[in-house]
C-alpha cells in the first residue's frame, strides 16, 4: 500500500509546469476555491521560452512577452519550480490529542462579498465568451471543465468547506449555565453590600481597543462549578477541533461605552471562543455587544472589488449576537472585536461573557489501539503527504482536523470525517497564479489538493490489528503556518 502512495510525492511537483489547454485562459485571480489541480498528470511539460500570448484584459488586447522560464518564474515570485530540492522549500508545520462527543454545530457563512475575478478570456470564435461577469467561476464552466478533461487534467472538488465561525447554542447543560449566571446575579444583587467576591475585576481600559470589566473565571466561581465549565470546554475542544488545552478563561461585563475594537489574536490558539452568560438578549436594555468579525471578502478586498458596488457595515464584518448559553467558536485570525455597548450601567443588565482560545492541537487516539503501536504505520502512511505538501508552503495557512476510524479487525481505515477546516489561500497564491498563467500553466484550487491528498493518504494507511477486534479513532490535526 505505501508503495502506491508513494506516487503522490511527484504528483504535486508536476503541477507547476502542467499546460493550459489550447486555447483557454483563465484568470489571473480568483478567491480560494478556482484554482485547477493537475494531479493526476504524469509527465512534466516543458514551457517554452519566447512564447508570446494575446490576453485580453478589459476589453483591451496587450501583447505579453514571456522570457521567463518557469523554475526563474518560480524563484522571482515565492513559487518552487518543479526540481526545487526539499532544502529550499519550507516544510508544513504540523501538531498532533481523549476523544468525547461534544453538541451540535451550526455554521455561520462569512464568506463576504461576491467575489470578482480578471476577465481574461479568449475570443468569442474560439468557443469561450470573452465578457465574464463579475462573479464568473472557470471551474463550473463547462467548456473549461472539458478542456481541461481533454488535457488530462482533473478539477478537483473540496472535500469540506472552511468554517472560520461555529456556533453552539445551549452549549453548556442548563442547569450549568442557570448556575453560573447565578453567581454573578447573588454578587451584584445589592449594590450596598460589601463582600471580597465584589473586589476581583479589572476595569481593563486601553485607549482607543479595549474598556471593559474583566476577571479569571477560575477565581470567581466556586471550585466545583467552574471545574464543570472547564470539562465542557475541554471536552468540546478535544473532540470537534482536535485541541486538547485551553488558555485560561476569562469573564467579561460590557455596560455602557465598552467595547473591543478589531485586533487579532494569532499567537493564542488556533479557534477563540466566546460563551455568552448575558440575559435576555432580544430583550436587552443596550444596543451594540455583538462580537464583530471581518469578512474574508475584505481581507482579500481586491479581488473582491466591484466599482459599482457600495458596501456598508454588514458587507464588512459578520455580527454575532450573544444569548444566553451560546458557544462561538472563530478564527483568531479574523480582525474581530465586540460592537460598542450603549444604554445600562447595569452590570446585571449588560452582557457578560466567558472567553478564551482552544490550544495545543496535536493528534490522539481513543480506543484500544496503542498509540506507539500505530506510530511506525501512521509516520510511514503519512511520509508521502508531507513530501507533497511541501510544494506549497508559504501558499496556503491555517488548521484542518481530521478524524479517521481504524477497524480493529484489519487496520484499515473505514471512515474519515473532516472537524475543522480554516485554510485560506494566501496573497502569494494571487501572483503564482498570476504568473502560471502567463505562462500558460495552471496552478491547483490548493484547499482541494489539500484536502484530496489528506484524504488519499491517510484512508491507505493500514494499522496494527488489536486482539479485541474493536474498533479505534484517530483524530489528527495538520497546521500551515
């Protein structure tokens, strides 16, 4: 079986130089899911120097002369060409942790604005329309799609889509929550009466990104409530994002004028989380508290850009209101923030929140397979993928969790579940492509080769049987950074 899977390491390295079909041009930016993969394709094509294009760019037909080789092109643009030694590429970075059910997701689209890509078409009597709309897409354009057929080259289809916001409502088992809400409640319930739990906040203020009221949930609740809230935590962390820490919790108030401006937490953790403890949301006696995270359409704006288009607040960021018991999970990485709180000065009567990121993802088993059993056939199955992924270092960043279930009878694999997904494409993608295109290749939809290597190499890997026969669960995070 690794024989076969040894097939893959050459398979990405040929995509750099694999030829557009005759005839198709496509265009030079798109968002992360219109790149095509040539994965399938076994022979290297060399580019040819001098080769001159008519591109059509606006309505305006500009003569492009391309003396660049494609391994110059690669090197002048951050792009490997395709006999770069594994020393020269920079390898993806990844992590690998007790395996529990966690509740019920649902998933808020922030995907942004509609999306517009260059019209660079070819002419209208080579078959193809040379006037795109805005939000045309090669990779579901039929003719495109046959093209490339012909020329033996695959579109490849993602295998899960990203998810950079989670919401889990009644996360926590009520009476939890009722509970926890409870102290809060009991502590400010008379203002006149002095007790040292009414001394534990922060009054956080630093000018122009933070004022609110701030303090460590472990200090504040007694110990057995809060022991609770950190196994639901954990429990959900370890089992739906492959994390098997978090970083301390805090709690938060917002009464009137608090607010968070838009920063980033990058180096805290892979996922932020915010679980709401604040009553009666639709009835609130404030405006504003909504968590505010920035759209991928903004971050990529320029590919994005319609001139005739104006955009306003809910264009810009994805707002998420706070009721009571509701767990959002997002991408730190997002420019995020809390809309500025006005009305009451009411702690009681504000929103109040617990809050903090899921840490250290790193691989896990749950079951009876022994986990230094399994290494030597996990390092052995996976070798190949990362020989594959090494291509496409500095192209594409972020977390994708995978769950495989191993047969206890035979090793194999029987099922594969995607957990987590927050990889985008990064701004060296945009000029790679744009330089393969002028070069008459074509880059990959690299989320789709992503996610169509992960899942080939890790549904060949075969594990040691266990005497029991029972079943196992691995789940297994891998980090571009």
């Amino acid at each position: 079986m690794l024989s076969q899977k040894t097939s893959l390491v050459g398979r990405l390295q040929t995509h750099f130089a694999t030829k557009l079909p005759t005839g198709v041009l496509l265009p030079a930016r798109s968002i992360h899911k219109r790149y095509v993969g040539s994965l399938a394709k076994r022979r290297r094509r060399q580019v040819e120097e001098d080769t001159r294009q008519d591109v059509r760019v606006n309505g305006q037909v500009s003569e492009l002369s391309l003396k660049n080789s494609a391994g110059q092109a690669g090197q002048d643009l951050g792009v490997l060409p395709p006999n770069a030694s594994a020393s020269a590429r920079k390898t993806a970075s990844y992590s690998t942790t007790p395996l529990l059910d966690g509740p019920a997701t649902a998933v808020i689209d922030a995907a942004g604005p509609t999306t517009r890509t260059d019209d660079l078409g070819v002419d209208e009597d080579e078959g193809f329309d040379a006037t795109r709309t805005p939000d045309w897409d090669p990779w579901n354009d039929p003719k495109v799609v046959e093209a490339l057929r012909q020329q033996e080259i695959p579109v490849l289809e993602e295998l899960t889509s990203s998810t950079h916001i989670i919401i889990n409502d009644g996360f926590l088992p009520e009476a939890d929550a009722r509970a926890l809400r409870g102290v809060f409640e009991r502590r400010f319930a008379d203002p006149r009466v002095i007790h040292p739990e009414r001394f534990l906040w922060d009054y956080w203020h630093v000018p122009d990104q933070y004022t609110l009221v701030r303090t460590q949930a472990q200090v504040y609740f007694p110990e057995e409530l809060y022991q609770s809230l950190e196994d639901a935590l954990l429990t959900y962390g370890e089992s739906q994002l492959g994390c098997r820490a978090i970083s301390p919790i805090w709690m938060s108030y917002y009464v009137d004028g608090c607010v968070q401006e838009l920063h980033c937490d990058n180096p805290h953790g892979p996922f932020a989380f915010v679980l709401s403890l604040t009553q009666d949301w639709d009835q609130r006696e404030f405006t504003g508290g909504e968590t505010m995270i920035m759209q991928q359409g903004v971050l990529n704006y320029w590919r994005s850009y319609e001139p005739r288009k104006g955009l306003e607040m809910q264009q810009l960021v994805t707002r998420v209101p706070a009721p009571f018991n509701r767990l959002t999970v997002f991408d730190p990485r997002f420019p995020h923030g809390v809309r500025q709180v006005h009305g009451t000065r009411d702690p009681r009567k504000g929103r109040l929140v617990l809050h903090g990121w899921f840490t250290e993802p790193m691989p896990f088993f749950q079951g009876p397979l022994d986990p230094a059993d399994a290494e030597e056939a996990l390092n052995g199955g996976l070798a190949p993928l990362w020989d594959a992924l090494e291509g496409i270092s500095g192209l594409i960043t972020g977390t994708l969790i995978v769950r495989v279930h191993i047969s206890g009878r035979s090793g194999s694999v029987t099922d594969l579940q995607w957990l987590a997904d927050t990889l985008v494409e990064v701004p060296n993608h945009d000029r790679a492509a744009a330089e393969a295109l002028l070069e008459g290749r074509v880059l990959p939809r690299l989320r789709a080769l992503v996610h169509n290597e992960v899942h080939d190499c890790m549904t060949a890997i075969i594990f040691p049987t266990v005497p029991s026969g029972e079943d196992s669960v691995l789940t297994y995070p891998i980090i571009f950074e």
